[in-house]
C-alpha cells in the first residue's frame, strides 16, 4: 500500500524522519497505511499507521501526514510555506511546547508544495465542537491561558524580528496597503449594495489612517508570536484535563501583538450576545495569566487599546479570505460579525484620533 501513497507517507521516508528525529533506533518502518484522511479549506490531513521491523521501542503507531490540495498549487496561497518555517525554525527555538510535534517538513519552492509529518494527538486530545458551535466557557478559558501562556513564552523576546520572524519594513507595510487597496476595491464591487456605504467608507478610513495606526506596531514593543488563525476550532484540548493544550494550522503565523490572536478568536467568530457575555472576562484572563507568567510593564489598559485595534484591523481579514476563494459561508459571516465588533466596542473612534 505504500507505493499509492505521497513520498512523504512512504515507508522508507518516514522511517528516516523519525530516526533524524530521535524516536526510531534500530528498527524501521516496514508499512503505512491510511486510516483516514480528509480535505479542510486549504489542506488535505491524512492519519497513518505505522507497522514496524524490528525494536520501535516507544516510536508512535500512528503519524499524521499535512499537505496541500493540488489545485492550489499554483495559487497565490503561501501558507504552506509559512507553516513549514513555522515548526522547522520556530518550534525548536522555543522552551514551551505549543504545537504537535513535527517529525518532517518541508516546502518545495519550484512547485509550491510542502507537507508535514506531525504527531497524532487522536487517542489524547480533542477539537472542542464541530465548527461552527462555539466551545462552552470552560473550553474557552483554557484555551486562553494556554495562549497567553504561549504569547508570554515568546513577549519581547530579543530574537523577535531577526531569528524568529520578520518586522515589516515601511516600504513592505506600504505595498501591503495597496494591494489591499486593490483587494478592497474588487471586494466591494463584488458585494455591490450587499456592503453598505458606512462599511465601506470605513475600509477608506482605514487605508487613509494607517500609517499613523501603524505605529503600534512600529514600536516593536509588548509583542509576541500570534498565530494568525487562532480560532477555537484550531485547538486541541487534553481530554485528560491537563492544561497540555496544542495549537495546529500555522500558516498565518507572523510577530504582532497577541491581541490580534484574540481579536480574530473572539471578535472575528462571535456574534453579539456571547461576545458581551464573555469577552472581558476572557481578557481579563488572558492578561492575569500574562502576569503570572512574567510579563510586566503591559497594563489591562493596555490590553484593550491594543484589543480593540486588532478588532479594527479585522476588517480586512474577510477580504483577503474572498481573494483567496476561501467558501463565502466563510468570509460572508466573519465580516458581519466583525463590524458588529466594531461598533461595539467603539473602534471607529480610532480613526478620529490617529
């Protein structure tokens, strides 16, 4: 059966993954087969089992194999790329374990295609709710701390911008604009009367104010590692309780203000009447456990300046997901939901005064 399967998942590859990996010695894998597999937005997430040859000793049974859809291949999606630097150079520069561990990966410039080979969390761990039923109060909490855990490990770490990421330049930020300057225009002729004239007034605000909200960032100051996609379907949570909890799908990591994870968590999936329950007492959470894990100099204040110009910026975030063909049902609820947040929480205001 192996000879069906990607290179990736052969016998022989994974067999030498794991030995670089220092969890196979003298044994080798002799077989893999697929136990499920199944397609999301953007990948395509494989389980195998593994047969070994002789010692395995404590090797794991089962692998799961992460790759891209073939029809994006040639696209302008990038987030594979992203991924694999992600668990190739960050992972192992970090003392907190955050993500499945990774026993491969790798990206293929030439035919922008990449894979990962990454720990089977099944028989230990558990996506909270099926998309998109948000997880009971519970479930959020500790997805929280273990974020702010993770945002703490990382806040101002020298190695931020020069061995851990990049900062966007002035010049980067400002291509940056443009293109989204493009994009919005396409989005809003797309939608035609479906994006009110308020809203889409607001997106020319935005573009007009950035560079004088762009100074937060430009600070280089109380940041971290966000994960970019940080919903709460994009969690593993210990089903034995423990506060091992893993975060997966990282090609939208990047070095930014932690609150941007949580704008996008909460403000961006959120429709009013939970979010208003809930959202402060999360934020309150999420800055105590900051606090208890070192970070200092960062008041609650703080936090919500910082809170509610990520809610701000996450406008832009359901038409970059239309340009990229992510499914309507997608992008069409996130980006009623995000100005819902917005006015909410009084983020136009922020234009009046940049």
């Amino acid at each position: 059966m192996s000879d069906e399967l990607p290179r990736a998942a052969q016998a022989e590859h994974v067999t030498d993954a794991l030995r670089r990996s220092g969890v196979l010695g003298s044994g080798r894998v002799c077989d893999v087969a697929v136990k499920s597999a199944r397609d999301t937005i953007l990948s395509r997430i494989i389980r195998l089992r593994l047969t070994y040859d002789g010692d395995a000793g404590a090797s794991p049974k089962s692998l799961i194999l992460k790759t891209g859809h073939p029809e994006r291949a040639n696209s302008r999606w990038n987030g594979g790329r992203q991924e694999v630097a992600f668990y190739a150079n960050v992972v192992s520069a970090l003392q907190t374990r955050v993500a499945p561990r990774c026993f491969d990966a790798h990206w293929d410039e030439a035919q922008n295609a990449w894979h990962l080979l990454l720990e089977d969390l099944t028989d230990t761990h558990v996506i909270a709710t099926t998309w998109p039923l948000p997880p009971t109060l519970e479930q959020c909490q500790a997805v929280v701390r273990a974020r702010a855990r993770f945002h703490a490990a990382c806040w101002d770490d020298p190695r931020l911008g020069t061995t851990i990421g990049t900062w966007s330049t002035p010049d980067a930020i400002e291509q940056y604009l443009q293109r989204l300057a493009d994009e919005v225009k396409r989005f809003a002729e797309r939608l035609g009367d479906r994006l009110p004239p308020e809203r889409r007034a607001l997106y020319d605000r935005l573009l007009a104010n950035a560079p004088a909200l762009s100074a937060r960032y430009h600070s280089h100051r109380n940041m971290t590692i966000v994960q970019g996609d940080s919903h709460f379907w994009n969690c593993f949570l210990p089903k034995n309780g423990s506060d091992e909890v893993r975060f997966f799908d990282w090609d939208s990591w990047r070095v930014d203000t932690g609150s941007d994870d949580l704008a996008y968590m909460i403000a961006m999936h959120w429709y009013p009447d939970r979010r208003r329950r809930f959202e402060r007492p999360l934020l309150d959470l999420y800055h105590a456990t900051l606090a208890a894990h070192g970070v200092s100099g960062y008041d609650r204040q703080a936090l919500d300046d910082d809170y509610r110009l990520s809610v701000l910026w996450q406008i832009v975030t359901p038409v970059w997901q239309a340009s990229l063909n992510i499914p309507t049902v997608v992008w069409w609820n996130n980006l009623e939901r995000i100005f819902l947040a917005v006015d909410d929480l009084g983020c136009r205001n922020l234009l009046a005064s940049a």
